[in-house]
C-alpha cells in the first residue's frame, strides 16, 4: 500500500513538474505567465521582501514537486543497494532519514526564497552558528552521533536480535535519532540512540538452548546416560533444520530436593531459542516415558498420629 501511494505521488510529481516547466501551457494571461518566469529565474536570489501571488503559489508547486521527484529516486536508488544484506539495509535506511531531513530543509530555503524572504538574513537574526553550537550539546545531537557510531562500528544492524534492559526483539530499522525494536509479541520499542548503553547482541554467534529436567534418585545415571548418547544424534537428524549441530549432554547440574537436575543443551540460531527449548523438553520427556526413567514431582506425605 505504501508503495502504490509513493508511485501515485511520484507520477503526480512529475506531471507537475511538466506542466509548470511550461507555463505557457496553463490558462493566465501573458502577465501571470511572465510573472511567473521572472520569480522562477530569481528564485535562488536570496533577497526581496515577503509576497504571495498565484504565481508564486505555482512556481511553489514546481519546486515542491522538483524536490519529491528527486528525493524519491534516491530513496529508490538507496532501498535498492540495501538489499544486499542487514548491514546495507541499515546504512540504507540511515541515510534515507537523513535524505528526508535534507529535503525538508530544501524545500523550506527553496520555498522562502520564492516568497522573496531573505533566508541569509534570517539565518544570520538567529545567529545560526550560536544556533549549532547549542544544538551540540542537546540530546538531539548526541542521538545522530550515536546512531552513526552504531553503525560504523557495527553494534548491531536491523534484523538482529538484542536484549536491552528486560526488552527482547528484533531491530526493525536505525533511524538518524532512533532505533525500533519489536519483541516477539509485536510489540514496538522506540529508543534514542543515545539511550541504548549496556546492550547484548545475540545475533552474532550461535545460541545455546537448554532444557535441564530432573530424574528420581532411583534412576541409574549410567543407564541415562547410555539412552541419552544413543537418543542425542536421532533428534539432530530428526530436527537438523532447527539445530546446528548434535545437542550435548553436559551431565548433572544439581543434587535438588527430589531429583537429580540434567543439562542438556544445542546450539541454535538466536530466532529459533524458544523454539529449540519447547523442541527439547518434549523430545526428552517422551524419550524418559519410553525408557521408564521417572521424572519426579513434589510430594507430600502425611503421618497420622495414632
């Protein structure tokens, strides 16, 4: 949908851009028609005072309209190299907002200028060096210094998956001054690049899934052991889509109240963890049901006083 909304405005631009390249074409007299060439040849001068004529207005829609079919070539041009891999697409969709600031900032110098507004001196009234000077050192900056450093370092790109804080999800884009995140429910978490400090990236090596069940003290840990070292190849081979490699028995984790607590484990892809953890305890439990090894449960036993 959004796609079919950014052609129409794009074919709608270029009309624009055609029928007011060629004023001769619309219906005004020879002196609206004149007007409009002689702001259109000034129109980067940056000096005159404020006026709004229906020539104006026109020659605003043709710089408007100029401005929109350049800025959506290039953000084609950039979505198009960013598909190559993450890492494209992260600088991709960095460099598209910056495109979108740039071409807002156009428009409006562009625009001002048609008006016959002096832009150089409303620069200047403002003092526009004071203007970045005080900008340093707001949070503003700081977010697009940030954003640039997470990407030209590497921390993470969209796609990856990171846990910052207690929030889990995956990168859905790095913008000039934010970063969204989406869990595992859809749910959007829309952080300052400034703010993300102390995050864990899981996308960048293999991830461990674990399931650690207990067994009775009566079992013999020999007999487990033998059962599992057969069982632990059959289920890489039956889910070798999911795991990387065999799953690994690491042996007993802790002598528990009332059982002995295992630890077997494989090696996944980050996206597929809880998948692999649900796969795992019910491949075991199954595999200890058809070799009567008990898996125990809290019991309570009551004495009753003669």
């Amino acid at each position: 949908m959004r796609k079919t909304k950014s052609t129409i405005g794009f074919v709608i631009a270029i009309l624009l851009i055609i029928l007011l390249a060629n004023p001769a074409w619309l219906p005004f007299s020879q002196e609206t028609i004149a007007k409009i060439n002689e702001i259109r040849q000034n129109s980067f001068l940056l000096e005159g005072s404020w006026k709004f004529t229906m020539a104006h207005l026109l020659n605003l829609l043709f710089a408007f309209a100029i401005i929109w079919v350049i800025y959506t070539i290039l953000k084609f041009i950039l979505a198009w190299t960013g598909d190559r891999d993450e890492r494209s697409r992260t600088i991709s969709g960095l460099l598209t907002g910056l495109l979108r600031y740039l071409a807002v900032f156009t428009a409006v110098i562009w625009g001002l200028n048609i008006l016959g507004v002096d832009t150089m001196a409303v620069l200047a009234g403002v003092g526009i060096l004071g203007l970045i000077i005080g900008f340093a050192s707001q949070s503003l900056i700081e977010d697009i210094i940030t954003g640039l450093f997470i990407i030209f370092e590497h921390q993470y790109s969209i796609g990856d998956i990171i846990i910052l804080d207690d929030f889990r999800g995956i990168v859905r884009n790095i913008g000039v001054r934010t970063t969204v995140i989406e869990d595992a429910g859809g749910n959007l978490k829309i952080v300052n690049n400034s703010d993300i400090r102390n995050f864990q990236n899981r996308s960048r090596i293999p991830s461990l899934a674990l399931s650690e069940p207990s067994v009775s003290y009566s079992t013999d840990l020999r007999y487990l052991e033998a059962v599992l070292k057969k069982a632990l190849p059959e289920m890489y081979q039956k889910h070798d889509d999911l795991y990387l490699e065999e799953p690994i028995y690491y042996g007993v984790t802790e002598l528990g109240d009332s059982g002995v607590t295992v630890r077997i484990g494989a090696y996944v892809n980050e996206e597929n963890i809880f998948i692999a953890q649900r796969q795992l305890n019910r491949d075991l439990k199954l595999l200890f049901d058809e070799n009567g090894i008990e898996i125990p449960f809290p019991q309570v036993v009551v004495h009753s006083a003669d």
